[in-house]
C-alpha cells in the first residue's frame, strides 16, 4: 500500500561526472552553504567598525574549516562506530567511505575558534558570537544534501505526507525527517539568530542561543528521525542524537549566563572608574 504515500523524487545525486571525478549534490549543497557563510561574514565584518576585516574573516573560516573536518570525522568514528575503530584504528582516516558528526564537528570548531581568538587577541565569546549565525546555512544545506541522497530519513508513519525512500530496504512510508531538519535547525534557526544579531547584545548571547536552539531542535527531531541501525535506543527510547544535544543546551544556558555576568562586571567596573 506504499503507493497510497509519497514517492522520493528520482534524484540522481551525481550533477554531472568527468572520467572518475564526478560532482554530487550533496558536496554541492555544502559548497553553497560554505559561499553563502563567507558573503555575510564579510558583510558583517564591513559593518563592524574595524572590529573584523575580511582578512580576519578568511583566516577564521579556515580554521573552522579544519575544525568541521577533523572534529567531525573524529566525532562520527568515537560517538558512532567506534566498534569499527577498535577492529581497524585505519578506519579512522578512512574518510571515503563517508561519516561526519555535526557533534563532533561542533567540538571541533569551538576548538578553532579557541586557537583564532588566542592568536587574534579577541575573547572567545566575540568570535562565538561572530561565527554562530554562520553555522545554520552550512547545516540547511547539508540536510538538503541528506535528503537528496536518500539517507537519515524518519522513522514509519501515515502522516499524508509520509514518503517512501528508494534506499529504505523495506520500503515503508517514513517521516521526511531531514526536511524537518532543514526547516528547524537551517531556517528557523537563523531567522532566529539574524533578529538577536541585529541589536547591541551580551556577550555570548548569540552563541549560547545557536547552542539551545540547536539542541532542542535536534532533540525535538531525533523523535521522528530513524535511529542508527547499530545503535538504536538507549535505555528503549533515548537517541544517541538526543543525547549528544542534552549537553548543547546546558551548555548554551551556561554561556549565555555567564556573558551576561562578564556583562555585569564591566558596567561595574565602568562606574568605579
């Protein structure tokens, strides 16, 4: 009775190839998201009264660049088939067989946005603040890219616009769950941080907000999104997705709390002065 449900699109995710090279929508959507992440650091960098150049800019992106990359293959190997690393250690470089973590690729940047602010002499909080509305167009992208390729669809359901996966061994009607994720965690997400980047604000403010926001959209997700197969539930109804996000948002509170007291000490600070 699948045919009562929607059908995937017949989608081919190679855009074209030459000989062996070939490009894929899924890199393609990532490149977007990267190309659309630079034009409004560099707009943002143009309106901030010297604060930031392009220069600074181009060096910042690099390093969240490696920091995306190592944190998240790192990630994926240690969060998700870590089995797979203990039979062979290689696996762990074995980037062409695919797996990123956003986890372990979030780990990583906030390691490289460590590094920028020691070598430029900023605080942490100012480049978290400056990098965070960046981030949800890269994830928008990507979870177009995951839809595109047919993957880390949603769990079975009837809802009228449930969809049949080609890749989906069973061919059940399931949740279009990256759809979903494009929706919270890519747009609602920045309109989110665009309208708070906006105004004069605490520090720490729009990283600790990207930090929530992303978390309880991930969590609210993760209940219609197909756990890992090896995985499965932990404790018969917790994701591992869930449970990674659990710390985000804990984490976002904790920021935004304490730019908020750094906020207090300077007006402090200020007055004695």
């Amino acid at each position: 009775m699948t045919e009562n449900f929607l059908q995937f699109p017949q989608i081919d995710p190679i855009i074209f190839s030459i000989g062996p090279i070939a490009l894929r929508w899924y890199g393609m959507m990532y490149l977007i998201g990267f190309l659309a992440a630079i034009f409004i650091a560099n707009k943002a960098a143009d309106k901030s009264n010297g604060l930031w150049t392009r220069e600074l800019v181009s060096d910042l992106l690099f390093y969240g660049f490696l920091g995306v990359i190592l944190g998240g293959r790192l990630g994926y190997v240690f969060f998700y088939q870590f089995d797979y690393f203990l039979a062979d250690p290689l696996y762990l470089v074995k980037i062409w067989q695919g797996g990123m973590s956003f986890h372990g690729g979030l780990l990583g940047v906030i390691a490289a946005i460590y590094l920028f602010a020691r070598k430029t002499n900023k605080s942490f909080l100012s480049v978290g603040d400056f990098v965070a509305p960046l981030v949800p167009i890269g994830l928008g992208m990507g979870r177009i890219g995951n839809f595109i390729n047919a993957e880390l669809w949603g769990r079975q359901t009837d809802v009228p616009w449930a969809m049949v996966f080609p890749t989906d061994d069973l061919k059940l009607p399931r949740h279009p769950s990256q759809l979903y994720e494009f929706a919270l965690e890519g747009v609602l997400l920045f309109i989110i941080l665009y309208v708070i980047t906006r105004k004069p604000r605490t520090a720490g403010l729009a990283s600790g907000t990207f930090l929530i926001g992303y978390g309880v959209f991930r969590m609210i997700v993760e209940l219609y999104r197909e756990p890992d197969a090896h995985l499965g539930f932990y404790f018969s109804f917790i994701s591992m997705g869930q449970i990674l996000s659990l710390p985000m948002v804990i984490a976002g509170i904790a920021l935004i709390y304490w730019g908020s007291v750094q906020q207090a000490k300077l007006a402090i600070k200020g007055q004695k002065s």
